[in-house]
C-alpha cells in the first residue's frame, strides 16, 4: 500500500511524493477486499469504507459438499474508499500524491526518477525508491532480473441471495470464492496460472455458482 507507506514515512519527517498512475487512488480495484481481524492492530475499522463483516466460511468438494468453519471477524472493505482513506491520511502528513503519472525509470547514479506527467517527461531526486506497484513492478526489476511466474485473478461483482458466509472452492484450477457485500450482492472471482483458457474458466464458474442469474 503505497499510500499507507507514504503516511508511515512523513509522519516521522521525510518529505514523501507519491507516483499514481491512475486519475483516481484506488481504481481500477484489484483486490477482493477481505481482511482479517488483524487489520484493527494497524487502523480501526471505519464506516467510510467497510462494507461488511462476516463470521463464517465454507470450504466446498466437487461434490458440492462443504466443510464450515466459524472465523473472528473478517472484514470487507471499499478498495476505493479503504485506498482514498490512506491517501488522507498521507497528505495529512504533508505527502504530495501526483495521479495521472506514469514512472518511467530511476538513474541509480543520479538518484533521479524520471517520471511522465501533463504529456512530458520530468525528474526529480530522491534518495529512496519503494516500488509499491504490483507484481509487474518496474522498480523491482531495478534489483531482481529473474524471470517470474504469475498467476492470474478475475472477478466480477453479481446479484445473488446469501446467507453472508464466504465459499471457498479449491478444486476449481487453483481456488475459487464468492464474497457477500450484503445479503444480495456479492464478489465471486477465480484465481488461476495465467493462460488461454482464464476467461472461459471463469465463465464456467460464473454459470456453475449463479445458475440461472448468470448472463454473458
């Protein structure tokens, strides 16, 4: 979490300036959204971005047969508004937050990060670089030129009746799950080996799951 780390570095004095490629901290969403009871050692829970608490989960078989388990709470939260709330709290801490720019790379002896912002290149100095942006991090490969395997998450947001437990179906290629935000709507998504087949996987497990709710 960039945000969070740039909070973390200016509240104890450094100046801290944030690259986001994206208009808007937070979007597009790349995350499902849960997290355990945990997080309310580092930051209590707010209403601004939770969105809802669940107690429960379902591991199932192929056979439709499943296994419950009672959990602490889990948590589940608004990328959006949980990602927003830790970009307030860095600029709060006198972090400067630049969207709409792209990194593009880092001169190691001039300790200069170029950087494209308002259709043109720039630069500035800094004397520490975190990469915070993701497995394809162009910052990591600043200090790690291996080969890495990755796998790929899809998922959507649909209507369907739940009893507000979290499923869990690991016979599904490599795990698949359906998240409640309320008693109507839930997340539901595959985690996968990137491949040809990813899309039409999901698809089986959007029509397996859905049923008749299902539409293309």
């Amino acid at each position: 979490m960039g945000c969070y780390l740039g909070y973390l570095v200016g509240k104890n004095g450094y100046h801290v300036t944030i690259i986001e490629e994206n208009e808007r901290i937070g979007v597009p969403v790349q995350c499902t959204g849960i997290l355990t009871s945990q997080i309310t050692k580092v930051l209590p829970m707010d209403p601004s971005f939770l969105v809802n608490t669940i107690t429960k989960t379902r591991v199932f078989s192929p056979e439709n047969e499943f296994v419950e388990f009672e959990l602490s709470d889990n948590y589940i939260v608004s990328r959006v508004f949980f990602d927003s709330h830790f970009a307030d709290m860095a600029k709060k801490v006198g972090a400067e937050i630049l969207t709409q720019t792209k990194y593009l790379r880092y001169n190691q002896k001039t300790k200069e990060v170029h950087y494209h912002n308002n259709q043109e290149e720039k630069t500035m100095k800094t004397d520490f670089l975190v990469g915070c942006d993701g497995p394809s991090s162009k910052v990591f490969s600043l200090i790690n030129t291996k080969k890495r395997k990755y796998w790929i998450g899809l998922q959507a947001t649909a209507k369907l009746a739940n009893d507000n437990v979290v499923e869990f179906y690991p016979w599904i290629r490599t795990y698949a799950w359906v998240v409640p935000e309320n008693k109507d709507i839930v997340r539901i998504g595959i985690a996968l080996p990137d491949g040809p087949h990813a899309r039409d996987t999901f698809k089986k497990f959007l029509r397996f799951r859905l049923g008749e709710h299902y539409q293309e």
